[in-house]
C-alpha cells in the first residue's frame, strides 16, 4: 500500500470531502498572499523562530512568502497522489535542514484552519450540511499536509541520527581494535574506507601526512572518488588546508565558492568538504578530508564525529613517533629511515636535485664500551647521534640504525661538488675528541660509505646497500686511508695510501670502431672506446670502471676526446675526414663546467666542434634533471652535437626524447645482438627508426655483429650501423691501415635482402605502407600481396614453395584483409595472432639455419 491511500485511510478522507473541496477551491484560496504574509509575521514574532531567518535579506523574505502562499494554493488544488506527498515531504526535510522545530510547524498550521475558517464565510449559499462536510474535509486536508511533512522531519532526523552514528561508529571500532592494527597510515586508510562504505553522503575521504615545514602535500590514501582529488597538492598560506593545519583547528570549505581552493573547486558532486588536521606540535602532522554530498551536511552531523578522527590521528601519530625513534639518541630509527627514503627519491626525480644516502660507522667502537663500560658508549653514541645532525642541514635526515651504525639523507643537492663540501661539514661535526665526565679524551673515527641517486638507478633497499658497500670498502683501509668517506662506484678507485690505482694519463688509450652508412656506402664515424693498459694487457670498461672515482671518469673522457682529435686530424691528411664520438659519463656534466672543458680541448686542435658527438649514457632519472638539460644547452652552444646512448633500455628516456636538445640516439644493442632469437624486435627497431625520422635526429644501431643482422638493418631503411658486422674496435694505427684496405663490397642492398631476417626484416618495414594501400584499394593489395612480398619472394627463391612461412604469411594477409574489412568484429585479435605465429615461423627457421651452420664447421673441424 501506498503512502497516500495510508494518509486517506487513517485520515479517513472520503472522495465526496475531496470533491467538495476541489468544487469550492478557488474561493478558498482567495487571499493566499494575505495567509503568507501573516504566516511568516507570526514566525517571526517568535525569538525562537527569529533566529532561524536571521540571515535573509528583505527579498529573500518575500520570496518565501510567495513560495508559502503557492503552497496554500497546492494544498487545496492538487490532488493527494504521489507527487503532492513527494513535495510536502521535501518541506519536511528542509524544515530540519534549518532547524524549523515541529511546534513551530504545527503552531502554523492553526493558521490556516483560522484562515479557512474566514474564507468559508465567503460561502453563504453553501447548505449547512455541506458546509459541515467542508470544514471536516479541510481539516483533514490540513492534518494530512501537516503530518506528511512532520513525518518527512522525523524520518531526516532518523537519517542524521543515523549518519552521525555511522560515522562515529566506524571510530570507535577503530579505536577499540588498536591493539591489532599496523602501521598508522594503514589505520587511516581504513578509515577512510569504511567512511565511505559506512554513508552514502561522502563521496570520498583521504588523508595526508605533512613532514614539518612541506609546500606541497600527497594524499596517501584516496577511498571513494579518486576523481575529486588531486594527485598533489601546493599548499599556500591562504589555502585553508593549510590554515587548518597549521591552527591545528578543523575547517569546511565549499568547493563551489569563487574564492574555494584549487584543489577542490567545482569538484562536483562534492557539495561541502571538511578538514580535520591532527599531528604533534612542529613534528609530522596529518590531516583527514572528508567530501560530503550536502553543503550544511557538517552541520547537521556536527564536527564533534570527525573530531574523534583527528584524535585518533593524534594518538597513531604518537604511537608511531615512539615506535620510530632511537630510544637512546631520539634520532629516527631504521624503520623510519626507511620509510623517509622512498618519498626522498621521489622528491629527488620531481625536484631536479640529487639524493646522497650516507651510512656511518663507529671505528673501533667496541674497546670504548669494554673499557669505558655501556653507560660512557651510550653517552658517545647520544653525542654522536647529536654531531651528525647538527652537521647537516634543516630538511636533511639523520637517523640510528642499531649499535654504532648511523645514518642520513642528503636532499636537494646541486652537484656532486656540494657533496665534498657536506662531507667535510659532517667530518668536522662529528670527528672531533670526545672528552668524559673525568677529563678523558676519547678519539671519535669512523666510516662513512655514500651513494648519489639518480646516478645509482638502484630502489630504496639497493641505495642502502650500495652505501653499505662503500662505507664498508672504506673501513677495510681504515689503516692506510687518506679521507674517511667513499662513494659507491668509486670507492675502490683510490688506494687509500698510495693514491689512485691507475696512472691514467700513462695507461690510457682510445680504441676505435667504425661507424658505416649503408646509404652512402662509405665509412662516416669512429667511436672512441676507453681501453687501459697494465702489465701488457688491454682491460676493457668492465674491468677498470668500477675502479674509477669520479674525478678518474671525468679525465678519462677528456683523454678518450684529444687522442679521438688527434687521429681525426691523422685521417685528415690522408684523405679519410670522419666525424668522432665518445662517451662522457653523467657527473661530469652535473659536477663540473663540461662546456668549458670541452670547448679548450676541441680548440688545440684543428678539428671543427661539429665533427665532435658526446655520447651521454642515461643513469635513472638523469636526463630529468633541469640542471643537467641545462648542461645539454651549453654543450650544444660550443658546437659539439649530443647523442643518447643506450635508448631502449629505460623507456622514460623514450617519453624524454623530444625535450632534450639531441642530435642522435643509439639504440640499445640488446635488442639488436638478440635479434635472430627474437625477430619479433625488428618491429621495435622500426619503431625506433620512425621516431627518430619524426624528431629529425640521426640513428645508429649498434651491436650488429653478423651479416644477417646487418642485412636486416639494410632492409629496415636504417641508415646508420655499427658492431662486429662492420669491423671490431682497433688502436689508432690499426685503424689507418683498415681504413685503407675497406671497400663497400659486398654490402647489402635495401630491397634485395640476403637473408631470412633480412627478408622478415624487409617484410616489417612494408607492414605501414600496405596498411596505408590497403585503405585505398583492399582488392589490389591482397591479389599482388604474395608475388610482391619480399619475404614469400626469398622462401621462394630457395626452392621452399610449401615452406610453413608462406602459409603464415598467407594467415597474416588474412589477418590485414579483416582488418580492413567491414562487419568483422574481432580483427585486432586474429591479425596479432597471426603476426605472432609469422614471427614464430622465422624464429624457428632461422635456429634451424643456425643449427646447420654449427654442424658443418663441425665437420670442418673433424676433416
């Protein structure tokens, strides 16, 4: 049953009480706009009632009036269905909205029967009968509008009792569980959680913890509407987030406002959004924001529920305090070091700056303790906990990790010489004498191992163990040592007595690999490739980098450019002019005025700039440093061109490439050596090729080490070409002879492959093109599609007419024909069915050939 037939049955409306009243409607509602006015004059007579409309202006006024008086009008025109009941139930709920007591409700209802009463008046002509039924059926009128709207008050302040339970209820389970919950940020991810399942009026709630003094904050947690909250957020000193966390006060804030905060501006369907900071003095502090789908929804439901939140953060973020401090230095722990660490990386990568991750430890540290005792060995660990972080700087972490192992963070740094100048500071601050109670002075030494992200690509874990790896490297020559720190990647370059390992201007030679143009057919470059010389043999990079400090690695790519200038201006005069590259490792170009140096080396010799290619191997998030596009910029003013080595291997250098100033990139010679067991990778290569022919940048391939590769880069279109294939790299004078002797011939021709891969590789490159055909004319393409194949037209030509790769290559033209085709419903998954079947083919055909080969040098060999 129906609301209203439930209203009529108990009111016991009758439908000739109905009738009379519609049949007398238009007299009784005379004078509607006189009922309203006394309607509200008696509202407001009341201070109770007063205060309610204390805020509205004269128009706002008299718009209710004329709102009051239609309603008059509706309750006796409209008939009782369910569209009447829905708007006197909304009244209802907007009288609780504003806090219209139910009193005042009834109280003004008697007007209207006193109204009623005088309009009746105007009905003279009405027998006494009917007049009877009339005024006992506008009562009943009246007691049904009345109680439909009492009824929709009660069931509103249901829902908000119920809300202010909901939200209060999910606290309180959360508190009374405390003893089985984790970490605090899960806690407070939980809660928000269950926020948002528990009512229907938030759309969403997050959290966010602040370290002391941060700009910018980064929800940790977003439950219901990702949509509506950013990824990040800058905090300004007028934003009322910030206000409200600075004040420690919560806030509501309505994102519809014009001057609303950017953060939360028009996020529709949030209607109102509170903030409930917490946290401890000028420590971290935290804070809770809660989207509600009604602008007055925190009024209704109040603050005091979301005051248990921030409470709660309150006590999690004490419990955490003490669960990640050093009970005897009060510097953070390992665990809070560790938890520092992930988000110093990530400020590292968004602030263009580098990360240093330091570990120290205590030399000798165990004789103090036996025999000094424990109590004199922890009050030198508390001073030296309070040295290391009085040596660095207000946003730096230092942090105890157990015994005599100390750690730090070094943010924001701009250089690798910045790194020198804070090691200094920390040795200053924490080696000095430590004098005891009784005057005994105590020598305080130690070891200190480093790393530098993003130069050390590793994760958090990897940094620390790198630093681990250092610091312990110097430690074993803490006898013989000349400084107490070294840095990952370096730190065996240095004989702690005796100096550097190497005598690089001595025993540094460049050897050189050619670098041929299959379009010109002539040789155009030579790389320069760092060899060193000791006891007679020649160590590659592998063997001596590692051994290099950084000042080494710097001085080896300037002896790698003056003895590759020197042999240009070799090649000059015997008719040879080739262009040169080499490699410069990233921390020259952030450490040190690379431009400068650059630029005085290219002019002792008579070599121009632009014949000169820095090939810069990317490290992590290098290249996204402004600093070190800053350095690109510079370079590129001197004259000298800039490769990017390696490309492929990271794929954020990829998305990178079209805002650094390059001339070139070189492919990663992983997907090129691999190329015969992986195929497959020429769609890549091609790839490669097309974006640099869209940055209008050069592209050499390197690793192409045998003649099919070299046969497929040619089908390919590539242009640039460097490997084995070519030549093996070679000292300066071997080069001269060879470059004597090199003749083009035999190379390999674009559109006649050689090969299997080149064949695969020539099919591959004419994938866009029949793709673009075929929108013009399907037919035509697919009538000439076998005879033109470059690939059928090699597996023909050797006698393989019913060869499985023409079959697959048939299914692949199958696969373009649906592609193109209309009513076909599933032609992306067929044709990557059938290009990873066609791929499959080659691979397996080309280790079969690789498998014949092998057995006849076998045989060879056994002849």
């Amino acid at each position: 049953m129906s609301h209203t037939r439930a209203w009529k049955r108990f009111l016991d409306i009758r439908p000739e009480e109905l009738a009379l009243v519609h049949a007398h409607a238009d007299v009784l509602a005379g004078s509607a706009d006189i009922l309203a006015q006394r309607f509200y004059a008696f509202l407001l007579s009341h201070p109770e009632t007063t205060a309610v409309f204390r805020d509205f202006d004269e128009r706002h006024l008299r718009r209710l009036t004329e709102k009051q008086a239609e309603h008059y009008r509706r309750m006796l025109l409209s008939p009782m269905d369910g569209k009447r009941e829905s708007e006197l139930e909304h009244i209802g709920t907007v009288h609780h909205q504003w806090g219209v007591s139910p009193i005042w409700v009834v109280g003004a209802y008697r007007l209207y029967i006193e109204h009623l009463e005088t309009q009746m008046d105007g009905l003279p002509d009405l027998p006494s009968a009917d007049r009877r039924t009339l005024r006992q059926a506008l009562i009943k009128r009246v007691l049904y509008d009345m109680t439909v709207q009492l009824a929709a008050y009660e069931k509103a302040q249901h829902a908000e009792e119920n809300e202010r339970m909901a939200v209060a209820r999910v606290l309180l389970d959360t508190t009374s569980h405390m003893s089985s919950v984790g970490a605090p940020e899960e806690v407070f991810a939980q809660v928000c959680d269950r926020l948002v399942a528990a009512s229907p009026s938030l759309h969403a709630v997050w959290f966010a913890v602040i370290p002391a003094g941060a700009m910018e904050l980064v929800p940790a947690h977003v439950a219901g509407k990702k949509r509506l909250v950013p990824h990040r957020i800058t905090l300004t000193e007028q934003d009322p987030l910030q206000q409200a966390i600075r004040s420690g006060r919560p806030a509501v804030v309505d994102p519809h406002a014009a001057n609303a905060p950017g953060w939360c501006q028009g996020q529709s369907p949030a209607a109102s959004v509170g903030i409930f900071p917490f946290g401890m003095g000028d420590e971290v502090r935290g804070v809770g924001v809660v989207y509600a789908d009604q602008s007055d929804y925190f009024a209704r439901i109040d603050l005091s529920p979301f005051g248990a939140f921030a409470y709660l953060g309150d006590l999690l973020m004490e419990l955490k305090r003490e669960a990640q401090s050093d009970p005897l230095t009060g510097l953070p722990n390992r665990k809070a070091f560790s938890e520092h660490l992930e988000p110093a990386i990530s400020r590292s990568r968004r602030h263009d700056r580098l990360l240093v991750v330091g570990l120290l430890d205590l030399d000798d540290f165990k004789p103090v303790n036996d025999r000094y005792g424990h109590s004199v060995g922890d009050a030198l660990l508390q001073e030296v906990g309070q040295r290391l972080r009085a040596g660095l700087r207000a946003n730096d972490l230092a942090a105890r990790l157990g015994g005599d192992e100390f750690s730090f963070l070094l943010e924001d740094m701009q250089s690798l010489d910045a790194l020198e100048t804070a090691m200094q500071r920390i040795g200053t601050a924490v080696f000095t004498p430590f004098t005891l109670p009784d005057g005994t002075t105590i020598e305080v030494k130690g070891s200190v191992g480093v790393t530098v992200y993003p130069f050390d690509e590793g994760e958090s874990d990897e940094l620390l163990r790198h630093a681990d790896q250092a610091m312990y490297v110097v430690k074993r020559e803490k006898s013989r040592r000349k400084r107490f720190w070294g840095c990952w990647r370096c730190h065996a370059a240095t004989d702690m007595a005796g100096g550097p390992r190497f005598r690089l201007a001595e025993q540094a030679i460049a050897w050189f690999q050619p670098v041929l143009s299959l379009q010109k057919r002539r040789i155009v470059a030579v790389e320069a490739l760092a060899r060193i010389v000791e006891n007679g043999q020649v160590l590659t990079p592998d063997q001596f980098l590692p051994l290099l400090s950084m000042e080494e690695r710097r001085e080896l790519s300037r002896i790698m450019l003056t003895q590759g200038l020197q042999l240009l201006e070799r090649l000059d005069q015997k008719g040879f002019p080739l262009d040169l590259s080499f490699n410069v490792d990233p921390d020259f170009m952030v450490g040190h005025d690379c431009a400068s140096c650059f630029t005085g080396t290219v002019t002792t010799s008579a070599i121009d700039p632009q014949r000169v290619t820095m090939e810069l191997l990317e490290t992590g998030d290098f290249l996204s440093l402004a600093t070190a596009q800053q350095k690109l910029t510079d370079l590129k003013a001197t004259g000298a061109k800039i490769a990017l080595d390696d490309v492929g291997s990271a794929y954020s250098s990829l998305l990178r490439l079209k805002h650094l100033p390059i001339d070139e990139i070189k492919l990663d010679q992983g997907f090129i050596r691999d190329l015969p067991e992986a195929p497959e990778n020429l769609a890549f290569v091609q790839s490669i090729r097309s974006l640099a022919q869209g940055l209008r940048v050069r592209l050499v391939v390197e690793g192409v080490e045998t003649e099919d590769i070299l046969d497929a880069m040619a089908a390919l279109g590539v242009d640039l070409v460097q490997g084995y294939a070519i030549a093996r790299p070679m000292p300066a004078h071997a080069l001269v002879t060879w470059m004597r002797g090199w003749r083009p011939e035999p190379l390999p021709h674009p559109d006649l492959p050689r090969t299997l891969l080149g064949a695969y590789a020539a099919h591959v490159r004419r994938r866009p093109l029949m793709e673009y055909m075929m929108q013009q004319d399907l037919a035509l393409v697919l009538s000439s599609a076998l005879s033109d194949c470059p690939l059928v037209s090699y597996v023909q030509s050797r006698g393989w007419n019913d060869h499985p790769v023409i079959e697959g290559h048939r299914r692949f033209m199958e696969g373009m024909r649906r592609l193109w085709a209309e009513n076909d419903t599933t032609p992306d998954q067929y044709l990557a069915a059938a290009e990873h079947e066609l791929a499959n083919l080659i691979r397996e055909e080309l280790a079969n050939e690789s498998r014949q080969v092998r057995s006849k040098q076998e045989k060879r060999e056994m002849v």
